[in-house]
C-alpha cells in the first residue's frame, strides 16, 4: 500500500504452495496464465485480506497524528493511546471507519495489481533476468491510478477513525461531506498521497532487492522452497517498515489534510477533472476541522507542514511512525502471499478449463 499497503510483488511466490506449477516468467502470457479481469480479482482478495487484517494498527496510526491538533496529548505514545483507546472505547474502538476501508481497498487493490501487471508486461519486467527498473515504473503508475480510486474512502475511513466522530457511518459520511464541503473534499489530499507514494515506491524497491539478495546468498540452490519464502517474507517486511519510516512525515501531513473540513464554496461538477485539479490547483478551507482538527489555507503540503511543525514542532512530523511500521511490514507479507496464491488458483482453474475443452 503504498499508502494504504501497497507492496511490490514476489513473483515466484506460487511455489510456496505445495503441488503449484512454478510462475510463468515468460514476457508472452500462456493461455493458462491470468487474465486482465482475473488479475483484478486477485487484486482485490489481496487488498482486502491486508488491510482488514492491520485496520486496528491503522486507526492506531490515525489517532496519533492527529492526537495534537484535536486536543489530545502531543507527545502521546503507542502504549499509552492503544489503553485509552481501549478504556474509552472498547475493542471495537479500533475498527472504525473498516467499512469504508473494505469498499475502498477492493476496487484500489484491483486497479493496482491489474495496471502494474499490464505495465510490467508492456516494460519487459517479465523478461528474463532482473529488471528493477521495469518493476518500479510499473509499481509508480498502478500507485498512481489506484490512489485515485483509493483516496476518497480513505477520507471517509480516517474521519470515521477519530474519537467522538461526528458521522454516524459511511454513507452519512459522504453525504455530509458532499452536501457540506463539496466533491473536492474526497481528494484533498490526492496529491500529498501521490507525493508520498512515489518515494515510499522507490525506497521499497530498492531495500527489497537489496535485501533479498542479501537474503538469498545464505541459503543455497538447492534448499526448500519455504527457505525462500522466508527470504521474500523477510525482505519485503525489512523494505515495507523502512519505506513507511521515509515517508511518515507526508503521511502526517496527508492525514491532517484528510480530518479537516473544507467549504461548500467550490464548484461542485468535477469528479475526474477534480483529480488532476488538486495537483496543480489548491482550494482554501474556513470552518474547523472534523472533531477540532487543525484546517489549512490550501491543500498545499509546504504550507501545511510548516503551520504542523509552527504548532507542534517537528517531531509533530513523526508521530505515528511505530504503527505504521508495524502495519507495512507483515501487510507486505499478507497483500503479497494472499496475491500470489489467488494468482495460482485462477491459474490451475484455466488450466483445468483448458483441459475440459
């Protein structure tokens, strides 16, 4: 997720599973492999398995860094959030906002996965030998797309995520925000999440494959398969916590930008045109954020930063990073596994169909 779990693939990850036919590596696609609908299927049992599996560190990580400007505590630690969130709340403090997270992260999952398959095709990532570079233009473009799908139920999630929400679920939510702060307020912070994922995307490549290189040398040719699940595992948990750590400060800012609450006053036909607007054009916002949240006199992730860290200090810029750790290292684990085994079902399926006709 990128933001929201985004990892990068393991290709030879349906080996893992016993009696699976080894990953067609080749740049042409048999008739057994995928197909385009079935990589979003795929796709989409990954993305959901990720984040219902981490939701509970993600509200966590929401409470956190907007704890401050909503008249929490500024140097509130995990420990002590996690137990006033259980005293106050109750363990199903932690699942607020889920549904909006499940309506969102299945539509996102699929875009992603099914674009960075079409994309790594069409750059010869499938080809023989390594191709990083393929890979993670592949991974920037299908981030890109899916963060458009993603971003406003991210919105909805997060607002739905702060103690004493004022919304009474997802669909109040969104009819709130569209009535009273117009279309714009769902992609307010589409292009801090942009900003965020390109690095966070650069940094997971890199630490992966250099990881699992290391990794790999330890164990011989020869060795189990589950070996190297543990080197794919390990190294994909190793690139997700670092990237996450890289790019908590953006995630901050894209937090903070999501919990405040925007004017009516923008002219409300724009779902599309809206997307690319919000890179190049920023809207101001007026009234006090979601639960008193702090609000910003644009979209701009300059200013923004600058009026946390006047208020707050920079380590207001950090708060949050133990969570977030925590969610992308095993997230990478479960989008990645779930994937790949999806991906080798619906590949013994066609193979079977095939068989049959």
């Amino acid at each position: 997720m990128a933001e929201g779990g985004f990892q990068r693939p393991v290709s030879s990850t349906a080996a893992y599973y016993e009696g699976s036919p080894p990953p067609i590596e080749s740049p042409r696609r048999s008739l057994e492999g995928p197909s385009f609908w079935q990589f979003m299927v795929a796709g989409s049992v990954a993305g959901m398995a990720e984040h219902m599996a981490m939701f509970p560190l993600d509200t966590l990580k929401t409470r956190m860094q907007v704890a401050a400007s909503t008249g929490g505590s500024l140097h509130a630690a995990v420990g002590r959030t996690f137990m006033s969130m259980m005293k106050s709340e109750g363990p199903l403090g932690f699942y607020k906002g889920i549904a909006a997270m499940g309506l969102g992260a299945g539509p996102a999952h699929a875009v992603y996965f099914s674009v960075y398959e079409v994309c790594k095709e069409k750059l010869g990532g499938n080809a023989a030998g390594h191709r990083p570079l393929a890979h993670a233009a592949a991974g920037v473009a299908a981030t890109v797309a899916s963060d458009a799908v993603l971003t406003p139920m991210d919105v909805v999630k997060q607002r739905l995520q702060l103690r004493s929400s004022p919304y009474v679920g997802v669909a109040d939510c969104m009819k709130r925000m569209a009535r009273e702060e117009g279309l714009g307020a769902f992609y307010a912070s589409y292009r801090t999440t942009v900003v965020m994922n390109a690095p966070f995307t650069a940094v997971y490549f890199s630490t992966y494959e250099a990881a699992k290189k290391i990794l790999s040398g330890m164990y011989c040719p020869e060795k189990a398969s589950e070996e190297h699940l543990f080197v794919h595992v390990t190294a994909g948990g190793a690139a997700g916590a670092l990237a996450s750590a890289v790019t908590t400060p953006l995630d901050v800012v894209k937090t903070r930008l999501q919990c405040q609450h925007a004017t009516a006053s923008m002219d409300p036909p724009y779902l599309v045109s809206k997307i690319s607007r919000a890179c190049t054009q920023p809207f101001s916002f007026e009234t006090q954020g979601v639960c008193g949240a702090d609000t910003f006199t644009s979209t701009s992730i300059l200013k923004a930063t600058q009026k946390i860290v006047a208020k707050e200090g920079i380590a207001a810029l950090l708060r949050g990073l133990k969570p977030r750790m925590l969610f992308h290292a095993p997230a990478a684990a479960i989008c990645w596994s779930t994937y790949e085994a999806s991906k080798n079902f619906l590949q013994h399926w066609n193979v079977k169909q095939q068989a049959e006709n």
